[in-house]
C-alpha cells in the first residue's frame, strides 16, 4: 500500500499548517489579530518602506492571485495596519502604505517571522541549507509549469 505521507505535496501541506499553528500561537500570546500571510506580508511592506509598493508588488512576490491579496488588504486595512492612497503620478494606482499602529508593532513582527525562519533552518548546515533550497527552487518550478 502506498503511503501518502512520504509525497512531496503531503510534506509541504504538513509544513504548511505548522507554519499557520506557529503564527497562531503567537497571535495568542501577543493578542492581536495577524494571521501568518498577513504577518509576511508586513514584513515585506516593513523591509521596503523607502519605496512605493502597489498590490501588483505584493501578487507577483508572494505568487497569490489579486482577489487573494485584495481580500488580505482589505483585512489589514479593516484592522488599521495599513491604508491604500492614490500614487501622485497614477492616481489609478494606489500605494500601500503603513500605519503608525503597525509600525508600533515593527521590531515583535520581524522577530516572530525571523525566529520562525531561524527555526526551520535549525540542525542543517549551511551547505544542506543551500542544497534544499535549490531542490525547492525546483519544485517552484516544476508548479509553475504545471499551472501554465
């Protein structure tokens, strides 16, 4: 009999939820309301705040679809951590733009998300490290194709 739990997609579904119970233990002991996807994606507006980012940044960096995003923002903008304003030179396009309450929350953001990342790294080497990530990389792609 075949056992599932040795597939690559189970694998990465395992990693995926444990991924979401990591952030949703944190959100209980920080008492807020950030989900994982959320967390990153402040985090990504946090390590590139000296620049303009639009919704089209965010799809294409996080490889989700745009009713994906818009329904995150809608969220983060709901719960006051972000705002959309109109670009000076497009005002078609609208930028996202932090808030003060999420940059009051900056240093406990980073640290959850960098002390997740530092745990998954945990017990590789940095040459096995390099070598996982290229054999992902390589899944990337191989789903990628297949979503051509």
């Amino acid at each position: 009999m075949k056992d599932y739990r040795q597939e690559i997609g189970f694998k990465v579904r395992v990693i995926h939820n444990g991924i979401d119970k990591y952030f949703d233990k944190k959100r209980k002991e920080n008492n807020d309301n950030i989900p994982r996807g959320q967390g990153m994606t402040l985090k990504y507006l946090m390590e590139n705040i000296d620049r303009p980012v639009y919704q089209k940044d965010l799809e294409d960096y996080f490889s989700l679809s745009g009713a994906t995003v818009t329904n995150m923002l809608k969220s983060l903008e709901k719960n006051g951590y972000i705002k959309r304003v109109a670009d000076l030179n497009d005002a078609r396009l609208k930028q996202i733009v932090l808030t003060e309450i999420a940059l009051e929350r900056e240093e406990r953001i980073r640290t959850d998300v960098d002390r997740l990342e530092e745990g998954l790294r945990d017990n590789f080497t940095s040459e096995e490290l390099t070598i996982f990530r290229q054999y992902l990389d390589r899944v990337i792609q191989n789903i990628d194709i297949m979503n051509m």
